[in-house]
C-alpha cells in the first residue's frame, strides 16, 4: 500500500466538541465576589478535577452548573441535541428543572443534601425517573435495582431509608440517583470527603468503574489531590474565585507553574 | 317622597346572612374556580357565627349561591342529622326561608362533609363539600409559597413518589380517604376527606362540585363533566374501599358505602353511610312509593362509568 495515499484519522480531541462551555463565569453574593471570570471546557467522557482552598469557588461552580442559582454573568452550554447553542443561564424555571432532571447528575459531599433521608433509598432513585415521567411502578423498581447495583450498593437494603445506612451507603445511594436517568454530566462535589479511607478507595473504585462503563464526563471539586490524581484527566485551580492554573492532571501536579499550586502540592507531600 | 318609601325596609340581618359585598365577592372567587377546575383561589373567608372548622368556609359557599327557590341538604358523615349537619341547616334555613330536605333528588344545594350522596346527582345540582385541608401538597412541602410554584409547575413527583413509598412499605397505597386526584389533566387537588369510594364519582359527572376551606380561605371547583383522575401507577390501579359482603342490617342494601358497627362478642354489623337513602328505602320496605334514583355503584359494586375504575373485582 502506498503510504502516501492512506489518510490518517486527525487526533480523536481535535475533531471532538466540548460537551461543555462555560465562559466568563461569575458570581457575586452581596457585595462579596465569590467567582470571577471562570472559563471551562470539558470533553465528552472527560474528568475534570476542581482543586482548591475552602471558599475558593469550587463549591460555587457546582451550584451554577447544576443551574441551583442564579449566575451574575456569563454564558453555560452543554452540547445536547435540544440545547445547542443554548445558554443554559437563560432557560425558565422549569426548563432548568427539566435539563436538570435528564442531563446532569450531582453528588454531594452532604448526602443530607440531596437525598431525602427518610424515604427509601430505592424511592430516592425513583424520583428522578419520576421527574422524567414515569408512571410505571414495575419499571420504577427496576430501574432503581439497576441504578442501586450499577453503584454496588448491596440490592438487599435498598427499601431502607438513607438515615439508617452508613456514610459510604449514603453515597453509593447519591451516586445511584445522579446516574439513574444516564445523565451526560456527572458533578461531584467531594463525594468521599469524610468517608474512611478504605470506604472512599471502594468509592472511587466504583466512581472509575462507571466512569469507563457509561462514558460519563464528569467534574470532579475536591481538596484532596489524591482523589483528583486516582480520577481527573485534567485538572483545574482555583484560589479566591479565580481560575490560577489549568492542565494535565501529572503536568500540573508534577510541575506545578502557579506559586499557590506549588504550595498545594508541597502541603500534600 | 320620603326616604323610607324609596329605600328598602330595614332588616336586621341580610338576606342569606353574609352582606352583599362578601357574597358578590365569593362568587366571582366561584367563577374563577370554575374556569380554572382544580386551582385553589384564595378568599377573604368572612366570620359566620360557627366556629372554624366546622364547615364555615362550605357555609360561606352555600350562602353565597342560595336563592329563594332552592331545595337544601346538609350532610355530614353521609347522615342528616349529625350535630354539625343539623346546625348548618337550621342557621341556612333561618336566614334565608328556604326549604329542606334529606332527599337527595329533592335538593338543588347539597352541602356536604366528607361524603358525596350514593344517588347520581344532575346537572340542575350543585354540591358543596367542606374542606379542612385545601392543600394537597402539605404533606409533603411545608411550605405553601413552594407549594403554589410546583403546582403552577406541574411538579407533582413528591406525591407520586409518597405512593411509591407506601407500596414499597404496605404493598398498598395507604391513603383512607383525600386520595390526590388529577382535575382536567392539570392540577391536582385534595377531594376534601371523602373516602377512596366516593373519589370516582367525581370523575365526568353531571353536577358541579365546590370545595371550600374556610380557615384555610381557599376554593377550588371541579365543573360538570370534568375528567377526575385518581393518581395511580399504569401497573397498580387505584382502588376503592373492598366492602363486597356488607350488608347493610336494616334494610339489606349492599353495594354503597357502609359504617362498620361493632356488636357485643367482637362481631360487627353494617349501616349504609348515606342515610337520605336508608331512609327512603326503608319506606319502600313498608310498601310506600319512594322514588329512589339510579346511584354511581351498583349492587354488585361495579362503577356506572365501566372500566374507569380498573383495579376492582
């Protein structure tokens, strides 16, 4: 075969859109800015991770991209057929419910947050297929069971409320509920923070697994550069508001540009 | 000429107690209930000699619409001549002159507590049903300002999801009785506490229905011939209370709602709820002529609407 003739496919990023743009992203409450200026683009199937201090934004970024508050500037885009080259920030209320509801998952570090402790952990997964419109009792259970052991939460407990389990439970049980309508975007916000260490190694196990199963993009906010090392292909920091470095996850962690970033690093070594 | 002639005489109480203005005032409340069937309107819920909770805000109602010609019935619990029923419509009857009656047929107004009369009613009626809690999303969001937001839209999961729940835990849906109904594909709206028996009988009739809770100043209307909906799973269809087997004791009726009555030695014995009825057919049982009209159930407990109620015999 002449080599001269075979075409070569470009690099799989180059041709790729961004599932998700954000730019000029902030946010003020009061008179305090809370975030300035952050810009993001996340690939398809890409894991994004979010370092930073307490009360650096990262918390903040979940909120708006999970469109729980209103933005004080900028644009937000997720590439979905139904909403190309829409701003999210712009829906009504219940369209953000609705996108909510079908594309974007969200795990919290306080699963008191967004679970409801005292129904089932099966009617917890439930109500988001619910929210979609489902009226099938049947699939509903089904559906749960899937979800539930997709996120290896033991399927013998799944009628028990969320109150009664463990701390890793509670997240298995969160992390079920995001992934249950197969949402495009996954958004954690210190899912193992506070977990024991070998709780939050069967977590990120289970995390990575999914990850790889349902091609998920994720955003991962975590202060523990452990977790951002195990899971993000990028990563991104962030200190009073404001984006100081982003890169490859090894670029950024091995050599560090930013003064803070190398003071982030140091402090974990 | 003088003033007096001009002027009507005075009285001491308004016709139907209520002044003009509170009456002008609850029907246009009325109307705008009526246009949007199954939106809760808020009213300004006047004082009536009756304390809350007793039936004011159906009272406020009923003499709101009352004219001279009327034919009233109050029931409370199924029966005309509980304290409260007998109350309302000695004070109805007082400040307007109008007739009475425990026939169903006979009346053009019924107001009601809890229970909506076995007998079919027309389109020439109007029921009343008292409602003491007017928000069928209390349960499950506390907050009413949240409440009205998921109701403008749409957003009834949480009660979808209390349904899962009680079939996770009972293997049944465990509302007794306010089961949540789905009002013209729109809203959904608490029937006010009758019981899962007399929840179909909303669904397309003939008569107009009008709920009103008084504390709560709130009314909501379910027009003629409007589709009611009980919420249900499209696997596990709603169902009524199973009574089959219950005879009522003095008249052998069978088929309509019945009161349980315990006997001495643990057994029970059953008493048609509706007691316009028993008593028109224990009259036909001395051989009187009563007319007795066609009822929603039959007998048998089949609904006159086939297979609307699917998950029964």
């Amino acid at each position: 075969m002449n080599l001269l003739e075979m075409t070569l496919d470009a690099p799989r990023l180059l041709e790729m859109q961004p599932l998700l743009r954000v730019k000029n992203l902030c946010k003020n409450y009061g008179s305090l800015r809370a975030l300035e200026n952050v810009s993001l683009h996340v690939y398809p199937g890409e894991v994004l991770g979010i370092v930073g201090e307490s009360g650096s934004g990262k918390s903040t970024v979940l909120r708006l991209l999970n469109l729980e508050e209103p933005e004080t500037c900028g644009t937000y885009q997720l590439e979905i057929p139904e909403l190309t080259g829409q701003n999210l920030f712009d829906l009504n209320r219940f369209q953000k419910r609705e996108t909510r509801v079908h594309h974007i998952g969200i795990v919290y570090q306080n699963p008191h947050l967004g679970l409801r402790m005292h129904k089932s952990s099966s009617g917890n997964v439930a109500e988001r297929l619910i929210l979609a419109g489902e009226k099938r009792f049947a699939e509903l259970r089904r559906a749960a069971r899937e979800a539930l052991s997709a996120s290896e939460f033991p399927i013998s407990r799944m009628d028990e409320p969320p109150i009664h389990l463990s701390g890793g439970m509670q997240q298995r049980v969160q992390l079920a509920k995001a992934i249950a309508m197969k949402p495009k975007l996954l958004l954690l916000d210190e899912p193992t923070t506070g977990l024991d260490v070998s709780v939050q190694a069967l977590v990120l196990d289970t995390l990575k697994r999914l990850q790889f199963e349902l091609e998920m993009t994720m955003i991962l906010v975590s202060h523990d550069l452990g977790v951002i090392r195990t899971l993000a292909d990028r990563v991104m920091v962030m200190r009073g508001g404001r984006v100081v470095e982003s890169g490859l996850t090894d670029q950024v962690l091995e050599d560090p540009q930013h003064a803070y970033t190398q003071q982030l690093v140091h402090a974990k070594l | 000429m003088k003033l007096e002639e001009l002027a009507f005489a005075r009285q001491d109480y308004a016709y139907a107690f209520l002044d003009e203005f509170a009456k002008r005032e609850l029907r246009r409340k009325i109307l705008k209930a009526i246009a949007i069937p199954g939106y809760q309107v808020p009213y300004a819920s006047r004082e009536v000699p009756m304390a809350r909770g007793w039936g004011t805000g159906g009272l406020q109602v009923s003499l709101a619409l009352i004219g001279q010609s009327d034919t009233v019935k109050v029931i409370d619990q199924g029966d005309d001549d509980s304290v409260n029923a007998a109350n309302l419509r000695r004070f109805i009857a007082r400040m307007t002159g109008v007739k009475t009656t425990t026939d169903t047929l006979a009346a053009s107004l019924i107001q009601s507590r809890h229970r909506i009369p076995e007998e079919m009613l027309n389109e020439r009626q109007v029921l009343v049903l008292q409602v003491p809690m007017p928000e069928i999303l209390s349960s499950v969001q506390p907050s009413y300002a949240l409440a009205r937001e998921m109701h403008s839209d749409g957003d009834y999961a949480l009660l979808w999801l209390g349904l899962y729940e009680d079939l996770v835990k009972y293997r049944e849906v465990s509302y007794g009785a306010d089961y949540p109904v789905l009002v013209n594909g729109r809203y959904v709206m608490a029937p006010s506490p009758i019981p899962r028996f007399d929840t179909p009988k909303l669904h397309q009739a003939a008569h107009l229905t009008l709920l009103s809770a008084g504390r709560e100043k709130r009314l909501y209307a379910v027009p003629p011939y409007t589709n009611v909906y009980p919420l249900e799973f499209e696997d596990v269809p709603f169902q009524i209370e199973d009574q089959r087997g219950w005879v009522d004791a003095s008249t052998g009726a069978t088929g309509k709602f019945m009161s349980e009555i315990p006997q001495d030695g643990g057994s029970s014995s059953y008493q048609l709820s509706d007691t316009g009825l028993k008593q028109k057919l224990e009259r036909q049982m001395t051989g009187e002529q009563v007319e007795i009209g066609a009822t929603y159930f039959d007998d048998d407990t089949n609904f006159y609407i086939a297979g609307f109620l699917k998950g029964s015999s």
